[in-house]
C-alpha cells in the first residue's frame, strides 16, 4: 500500500489526531485520504497486509461485532503461526500483542454488504504511527509482526498465512491462484 494516512467518519474522522503538519506529511510522501470506513486516523504504508473484504453477510452473518471479532480473529491466528500471542483488549478493536496494536480494523456494512477491512503490520515502518495518534488511542504503542518475533519475514508468506485463515474464519474456499499470487 502506498503511505497514506486514512480518516473515519467518526468526530472529525481524526484529523485531531495528525501531530505533524500537512507540510512535513508532504516531505515525507505521505497523503491523507478521507474514506466512509468507521473509526479514527490511521496509517497504511508498505509492508502492511491492507484486506478490504467484500462479503455478503446474509443471511446468517447479520452481526456487525461478530463479523468484526471475525477479522480480529484472522489476524489472532496468523499471529499464532509465528509463534505470537495475541488478542483483544476490551473496549478496543483491533488485535494487539501485549499492549501494541498490530492489526487495525475499520470497516463499513451497507445492507449487510462489507467493505473497507483491515491493516495488518508485517514489515510496516512504525516510525510513521508517530505522525499520527493512531485509532485515537493515546496510551497504547504500535507493533509489526516482524519487530514482534525478531526477524525478516516475506509478506507473501505472510498473506498467504492472512488468506488461508481468513477463508477458515469466514467458511470460504480459496483457488491456488489466489494463493500464489499473494
């Protein structure tokens, strides 16, 4: 994903939360997009996995906080793959390992019908967090899945990891292309 910071529709979607000018944003390449996605102001960039799912939940999937407990979910188990623990913390969305979020999620249903998703932190330069109060959450830090474990890894693994629980979680099936062109 190219480095942009995205806003929510929630308050003034976090535009509060942007700590640095839209000048030294510019110096840094780094754009601000409005989207229709819930939630505050975050970060996407390289060497994040960015999944906008777009799934139809009816009939039996009509529950917005099980289809968002779902993708925090996905992000738990590819975790798990990398010998990470990690969860939830009540009151906030998201998956976090300890008391770093490494997956975002902000999302819009329309008529049971997703779209928007989620930021998974796999190489991300989290240097650029600090730009930004991230999800509005003042008091928690920032991780990748990299720093997490303490080596290089390859994003395709990694999505390849994101896309075969992802389809366990939400009961789907998936075509060998898919996987290989992650």
């Amino acid at each position: 994903h190219p480095p942009v910071i995205t806003l929510g529709v929630k308050g003034d979607g976090g535009r509060s939360n942007i700590v640095v000018s839209n000048e030294r944003l510019a110096e840094l390449g780094i754009g601000i997009s409005e989207t229709g996605r819930g939630g505050d102001v975050t970060y996407h960039g390289p060497g994040q996995i960015v999944g906008y799912p777009i799934l139809d939940l009816r009939p039996d999937r009509c529950d917005v906080h099980k289809y968002v407990r779902d993708v925090e979910e996905v992000m738990i188990r590819v975790c798990a793959d990398y010998g990470q623990t990690a969860g939830r913390i009540k009151g906030l969305t998201g998956t976090w390992i300890g008391e770093d979020k490494i997956g975002a999620i902000g999302v819009r249903i329309s008529r049971w019908i997703t779209s928007h998703g989620f930021a998974f932190n796999v190489t991300t330069n989290l240097d650029h967090f600090g730009l930004i109060v991230p999800c509005g959450i003042s008091n928690r830090g920032v991780t990748s899945l990299e720093r997490a474990t303490g080596r290089e890894l390859s994003i395709g693994e990694v999505e390849n990891a994101a896309i075969r629980h992802f389809c366990d979680v939400f009961e789907r099936e998936t075509t060998n292309a898919m996987l290989e062109s992650a």
